[in-house]
C-alpha cells in the first residue's frame, strides 16, 4: 500500500480562520479550498510505501534541526490561470530550508523532480468552469507568522476534495 505525501509549513489556525473569512461564497464560478487544508508546500514525494515514508522521516528529522524558528509574511494575492494563491514575501530562510530539504531529499531518491522553480504559495480557490481567475478579493491585509516546524502529510484525492493526514511534525531549531 502507498499513500500519497508531501512536506509542507502548516499555517497556525488563526490565520487559517482569517484566511477563511475572506473566501467569497456568492462567486459562483470559484471553489474555495478548506482552510484546514492551508498550507504552503516544500515537497511533494508522491506515492511512497511505508519504507519510503519512513527514510521521508529520517530526512525530515535531519534538516529541521539546523533551522531556527522564522518569520513568514503572506504578503499577496495573485492569479495563476485557474487558481488564486496567496504568496508570501521573498524569505531567505524558507529558500534555504527548500534547497537543503530538497538536497537531503534527493540524496535519499526521495521526491519529485520540479521542472519549475520554487513558487510558495497558498492555494486559496480554484475555477469551477475552468477560465482564468481574476482578483476577487478586495479586503486582505499582509499578516505574519513564526514558522517553527515543517510537517510530513499524506494526502486522499477525492472528486472535489482533498483529505489530508499529518504523519508526523519536526521541530526547528
């Protein structure tokens, strides 16, 4: 059996709650993500049996130790043709910790190979009918949160939903 999994910076619930009051229920055309689902992703393995998941942990628990706890400012709303993100402010420290976690990774054969460069992000909502999104939220204020772990989640796709399941968290620092 194999789940399928990725590495991520979960959002404290406040600003998961806030994040959530924003979302724009009379639109119909868009489908707001669950904001339990709010997170910004550092890796995805993709399917991984039990072995694999357990070297992902053993990884994990190497890097985040030589990260102190950091400072995240979500700083803006952008459009991605069909989708709606919240980015965060260019962060030195996250692209580190996103390099050595993808070094320990890749030196496992863990992970999948990005073709794109590093783009964190929050998805926020999607397109229901498939046309490019366009701003539609017009009352976000910049907030900033301490980053003090990195998670380890699997994830079950179902027909419009996404379920996920946190395996296990690591401490910075």
């Amino acid at each position: 059996m194999t789940s399928r999994c990725f590495v991520s910076i979960d959002l404290p619930p406040q600003m998961k709650d806030y994040l959530g009051r924003l979302a724009r229920p009379d639109i119909y055309w868009i489908r707001w993500m669950n904001p339990k689902n709010f997170h910004i992703t550092l890796s995805f393995l993709g399917e991984l049996n039990n072995a694999r998941i357990t070297e992902s942990q053993k990884a994990l628990s190497e890097v985040a130790p030589y990260f102190k706890p950091f400072s995240l400012k979500l700083a803006a709303i952008e459009t991605h043709q069909d989708m709606l993100w919240l980015v965060p402010e260019d962060n030195d420290v996250l692209n580190e910790l996103r390099d050595e976690l993808k070094d320990k990774l890749k030196s496992a054969r863990l992970g999948k190979r990005e073709r794109r460069s590093f783009l964190p992000h929050i998805l926020l909502a999607k397109s229901k009918t498939g046309r490019n999104m366009r701003p539609v939220i017009d009352n976000f204020e910049p907030r900033e949160f301490t980053v003090d772990k990195i998670d380890l989640y699997e994830s079950e796709l179902t027909p419009g939903t996404a379920t996920h399941r946190l395996i296990e968290s690591y401490k910075l620092g």
